[in-house]
C-alpha cells in the first residue's frame, strides 16, 4: 500500500529489534535469578498469595491459574531463549504470523511476572519495556516493509517518556528549577556507579549545565521527533548522547538502553546504511489483514494517549502510571524529586545478647552502598531489585513495610534464596540470633578524604530503623516487643 510502509526504516528497525531483544533477555536473566527469593513460594512478597486476592482480571497473569517456584524458573528461561533468538534474528527469518506471535509471545510472558512481582517489579522500566515490546509485534519481520504508523507510534512513545520527565522535574522540585539538582543527584541516585563518586565532584557550573541540558533534552529535543527527516535524527542522537551520559554517570537497569533503541526508530536510513553498510532484504509491504490490525492499533493508541497526555498537563501530574493492567499506553516520569542527602539502611546480625558489648557483623548488598571502603559497581543494564528497593526503604519507610520484616525473618532463618541476593552473608554456618537494621547518612569522600583514607564514602549514624529482632521460639513469627525488652521478636 502507497505511503503505508517505507522500506527506508529497515535497518533501524533492524538495530532496534535486536536491542530490543537484548533488554527483553537481561529482564528475563533478572527474573530467572531473582523472583524466587522476591515474590516465590516463600518469597518476601509470596505470587499465590497477591493474585488469590487480586485476580485475573486486576493482575492479569499465567501465574493466576498455576503458579509453583519451578514453572516460573521455566517461564523466565523460556523468555530468556525466545529473547536471545530474536537477538540472533529468529523473528526476521519466519514468516510474519510466527514473528508477531514470538514477540506477543515475550510481552505475554514478562507482563505475567510483571503484574505478579507487586512492588519489586513497580519500575518505570518495566512499563516501558512491555509498551514498547507490544508495539514492537506490528513492525513486521525481514519480508515486510516497516509499517510508518507503528515507527511514529514508537517515536510517540519517546516523547512521553522523555517530556513526562521532564515535566515532572520543573512541576515538582525548585532544585531542577535553579539548576542545582545535579548538584545531589550522583551522590544521592538510588545505585551510584563506579564514576558516580567523579561526576558528583564535576564543578558547579557543569552541574548547572547538566539541569539545563537534561530540560533541553526533555523539554524541547523530543518533539523534533515528530518532525520529517533531518530534524528526526538530530534529536534522536541528542537523546541518546544524553542516555549514553546517563548510563556512564548512574545504575539505571536497562532505562537508557531501551530509550537508546526507541530513539534508533527515528535515525535517517541513508546515514545508517552509510555507517552501517548491511545487506539488507527487498520487503515488500504487508499483507491486508497486517495492514488491518496496524491500523487497529493504530486508532486503539490514538484513544490509549488521552490519559497519558491529559495527566502530562495536569498540575497534579502523576509521575509513573499505568492506566490499564496490560501497560499500554502508560504515562512516564523520573526523578521528580532529587533527596538532598543520602539515607541508606546497615543491616546487621549477632550471636550475642543485644548490648555495648555484642559483636554486630553486617550484610553487604550487591550494588547498594555499605561498607566505605566499598567502590559503588557497575550494574546496568542488570536489575538488582531488593538493593534499589533498599534505597526508597531508608527514605520511606512506609513504602517497605509490606516487605521489610520478611527480609528480616528470612536472615533469621538463613533462608538460602535470600542470601543469594547479597553479596556476602557474615554468617556462613548459621543465621544469626538477632537481626537489626541501623540508618546512616551517607555521602561521597571529599578529594582531600579519598587520598587521606582510600574510602568512598563517609558516614554519620542517625539512630536504629529496626530494634534488635530475633526469632520466636514458638511460632517464628513476627511479634511486637515485650515489655521491658531492648530487642523485638520477629
């Protein structure tokens, strides 16, 4: 069909499927590894137990008719191989039915553990991620011309993540508004990297620049987007040059890769084909029914966009949401609020009797700051999810109450899946018999204190955010404090 398909996107969708598929493949690695210990069986927030109550029709999910720590284990790898084969271009070399139902496939699966994984599986990135991997089955495969609807419909997508967050910014913190929210920002982000601790100690003014060069790149650099070429792929490489600065300076999961991917989608042809000289097929444009159900799409987008765009100029706007359980057409924000300083949560244990002279010994998280010495990792595009809900636990308590004391009662118990998502267990023999959780304030060294000490951090002690707990004898389960006693009973 004239003007429907333009063969001159095949590279970029090229470029895009396949890192697509490379994030699709970490989320799955992610869940494989992880969503025993967080929302298994007896994990820290139990599957069977949230969709019993909440349902199909809340949570959609595969898990609300079956659901065993093993069937998961196999739908996480399952995604896992399906996500490598499209990286290696299985989806372009079947026919175009087949390719759609792979990557409906992939969406299907990761939107189950999705609306399973409750709070750990809340991150903008995972909204992301399924939005754009159910559009991404209407693109076509090798023999079919890319669809124009479906490659603005990504570029839409673009735009209300990057404009979502940037408005955001400017609505709700004075500090992106003066400029000095990258003053704090490296220092305070929920998973400073292993340059973190260097750009933090960039001069003032670059700070400044950064805010206005994020606003810019928000704000403004976005809508170009929308425009015909050669105004689409200048802003489209200066939102990836800002998420290539984003994934140097910070642990953002695979946020700044998958952006990186979307903003391909509006790279010019000719100047790919030029850097990337790649045989590429002859597609010819696709059959009706495709063509129909493109178009379907297309209209059911155009409708799903009001409510995103209608909270983007609200005064109240929402910084993160989903308005429908299949995470479509979804409104985008991040960093509303830059904290001025750093909180960060110790977890220790003791076999001793809880006083001045018990021997305390700490759990050290993967990525997450705790011991000084320690230099901040590089993680991303990986997902460690318990170390960034660590992060909103120290600032909020409220918001890890429904998780926290299980956290605390598995250390109790030494319960092997948790400890697999730290780094180092003090207690290798056996749990300990108490646990207790001390909050801190954390900050980078200065210049002067990183040769002086060979730290990265310093830290000042702000009291205790979980007394001493230890196990009832009887139940083993969580109890309030005796009378008369220092330490509570979980």
């Amino acid at each position: 069909m004239f003007g429907f398909y333009d063969s001159g996107y095949l590279l970029a969708r090229l470029i895009f499927e396949r890192l697509l598929g490379l994030v699709y493949l970490i989320a799955f690695l992610s869940t494989f590894t992880q969503f025993r210990a967080l929302c298994g069986e007896r994990g820290l927030l139990p599957t069977p137990r949230y969709l019993r109550f909440a349902g199909f029709r809340a949570a959609p999910s595969v898990f609300c008719f079956h659901y065993s720590d093993r069937f998961a284990r196999g739908l996480a790898a399952l995604g896992a191989v399906g996500s490598a084969g499209v990286v290696l271009g299985v989806a372009d070399v079947v026919p175009l039915p087949v390719a759609m139902m792979v990557w409906m496939a992939l969406w299907a699966l990761y939107l189950s553990f999705v609306n399973a994984g409750q709070a750990f599986y809340g991150f903008v990135w995972e909204m992301l991620l399924l939005e754009a991997g159910f559009l991404t089955a209407f693109l076509g495969n090798a023999a079919t011309a890319p669809p124009i609807a479906v490659v603005l419909l990504m570029r839409w997508l673009l735009v209300r993540l990057e404009v979502g967050a940037g408005l955001i910014k400017l609505r709700n913190d004075p500090a992106w508004r003066d400029f000095t929210a990258l003053c704090y920002h490296h220092e305070t982000q929920p998973l400073p990297n292993r340059f973190s601790w260097y750009f933090h100690h960039l001069p003032s003014p670059i700070h400044r620049l950064e805010a206005l060069g994020n606003h810019v790149a928000q704000l403004i650099v976005p809508f170009g987007l929308l425009f015909p070429q050669p105004i689409a792929t200048v802003s489209a490489a200066i939102i990836i040059a800002t998420q290539l600065w984003l994934m140097v300076s910070g642990n953002f999961a695979w946020l700044n890769l998958l952006t990186i991917a979307l903003a391909t989608l509006a790279l010019d042809g000719r100047l790919l084909a030029a850097a990337l000289p790649v045989r590429l097929p002859h597609p010819v444009p696709g059959p009706g029914w495709f063509t129909i159900m493109v178009t379907i799409l297309t209209l059911v987008m155009v409708v799903l966009s009001w409510a995103p765009v209608r909270n983007m100029a609200s005064r109240h706007q929402m910084m993160n949401a989903a308005f429908n359980r299949l995470y479509l057409g979804n409104t985008y924000g991040l960093f509303g609020r830059i904290t001025r300083h750093r909180f960060e949560l110790v977890i220790e244990g003791t076999d001793d009797e809880p006083g001045p002279e018990a021997t305390w010994r700490a759990y050290e998280f993967k990525a997450k700051p705790g011991t000084v010495s320690r230099r901040p990792r590089q993680v991303a595009p990986y997902h460690l999810r318990l170390d960034w809900l660590m992060w909103f636990a120290a600032i909020s308590p409220r918001r890890a109450q429904a998780w926290f004391v299980a956290l605390v009662v598995k250390l109790l118990r030494g319960d092997a899946p948790t400890l697999r998502l730290l780094a180092s267990n003090p207690f290798p023999g056996r749990p300990p018999k108490y646990v207790r959780a001390l909050l801190y304030v954390y900050r980078f060294t200065t210049r002067d204190e990183r040769r002086g000490t060979g730290a990265w951090w310093t830290r000042r002690y702000l009291g205790e955010y979980l007394p001493p707990a230890r196990l009832s004898p009887t139940t083993g389960a969580p109890s309030e404090p005796t009378d008369g006693e220092d330490s509570s009973t979980a």
